[in-house]
C-alpha cells in the first residue's frame, strides 16, 4: 500500500518517501473510522503531517481504500481529542502538540488508572493480587514488544474488571493514547517503565495497600508521559511550541 505523500503547500515527497511504510496504518479489526483516525496521528508522529498542515482528505480516503465519511468523521473525533481544528468551507489543519498537554494527558490516565486500581483492592482483595500476579510475571520476562503490548492491555483490563465498576468500562472505551501504534516499539525505556511499575504496583496490591496500589499506578503513567514527551521532542514534534516560546 502506498502511503499519502507529505505536502507542504503543492510540493510532495520525493517518490521513495511517498512508498514508504506506516506502521499501522492498516489494521483489519478496526472499524473504517478508527483506522483513519489511527492513520492520521501516525501520519503526524511520524512527520507526513506537520503543525498547521491541510489534512489531505481524499488522499487518506485513497490511501486507505475507505470513502470520505468515515475520513470525515475520524476529523471529528480527532479534533475533540486535540489533534486537528476543523474550519468551515476549508477543512482540517494539524494543531501543534503541547508538551504541557501531553504531561496532563499521562497524568490523567494515573489518575483513572490509580483511582479504577484502589476500587479494585476494595472490592477484590487478594483476589485480585492472584489474579495479576501471573501477569506481572510474564511482563517481567517478555522481551517481544508486540506480546509485552498484549500482557500490559491484559493487565489494565483486569484492574478495570475488579474494579467492578460499569462507569469506569465506559470512560476507558473513550481513552485514546497519544502515541499511535504499539507503545513498547516506539517509546524508548518504556519497556524497563513497564516492568517496574507493574511488580510495585501488585506488590502494594499483595499487601492490600490500596492507596499505595494507586499512587504506583500514577506514578508509571507519569514516566511514560515524561517519555513521550522526550520522545516527540526528539521527533521535533514540540519545535513549534518551543520557537514560539522563544520569540516572546
């Protein structure tokens, strides 16, 4: 598949750009509208797209083999999330990513996580430490970044599960991570993060710490913000934000 090609004004890539690979950017148990929406954050993580940039919308819908409506709405998704503004009779331009935003973002999900895992000792109890405890130890030793993605998800889910909590299932099927594909492939460190999050946090859950299970929660989800953060700054992804600040 030929991914779209990066513009700037009417100027496009060089052609061995233009068949360059997008990791994820065909993922066949998506929904249409969720593989745009995938696609277009990849395609600014990875630079295709940059901060005030026309999001090409037939180019996408082409690219994808997918009709405008579920490009059109993916914009719309994407654009309560932060990543694009929609202008009337013009389109959808790229935003610039906010440091301060990708910080709160990270520190929010502590928040819930934190707040889904104290619910959980409350309501469980050792249960819930035996139930994460095989989990924890597979994450510990896992080295393949695809199956460490698939035991971190196994890992959140049971908190949400103990939790028992139907308003807590509804809020995380809303949560969308900023980084887009798999987190341990992209995210350097964050492999080592996950590992010793994970065993503090079934730790304080063995000794029914349920205030401690929740503080180890955020505070993992704290680092891997400051890594993402690392990360897009690396990418160039905050140099807008940060020539803006420089020039005031």
């Amino acid at each position: 598949m030929t991914v779209i090609s990066k513009v700037q004004g009417s100027a496009a890539l060089p052609a061995s750009d233009e068949h360059r690979a997008l990791p994820g950017a065909n993922l066949p148990r998506l929904s249409s509208g969720e593989q745009v929406r995938l696609y277009v954050r990849r395609l600014v993580f990875d630079g295709y797209l940059e901060a005030g940039q026309k999001v090409p919308q037939d180019a996408i819908a082409e690219a994808l083999g997918v009709s405008r409506i579920p490009v059109r709405e993916a914009l719309i998704v994407l654009e309560r999330e932060g990543w694009v503004t929609m202008i009337p009779h013009r389109g959808a331009f790229v935003n610039a990513l906010d440091e301060n935003s990708v910080r709160d973002h990270y520190e929010l999900y502590g928040m819930f996580y934190g707040f889904a895992v104290r619910r959980a000792v409350e309501r469980r109890g050792a249960d819930l430490a035996q139930r994460l405890k095989p989990i924890q130890e597979q994450i510990h030793k896992e080295k393949d970044a695809g199956r460490l993605h698939e035991l971190t998800l196994s890992f959140h889910r049971a908190v949400i599960d103990a939790a028992q909590s139907p308003r807590l299932k509804t809020v995380v099927r809303q949560m969308t991570d900023i980084v887009p594909g798999n987190f341990f492939e992209l995210v350097p460190g964050a492999d080592a993060l996950e590992r010793d999050g994970t065993a503090a946090i079934v730790a304080a859950i063995e000794r029914g710490y349920s205030e401690i299970a929740e503080r180890e929660y955020g505070t993992m989800l704290r680092r891997q913000g400051d890594l993402v953060v690392d990360l897009f700054r690396t990418k160039g992804l905050l140099e807008a934000e940060a020539a803006t600040e420089a020039g005031s």
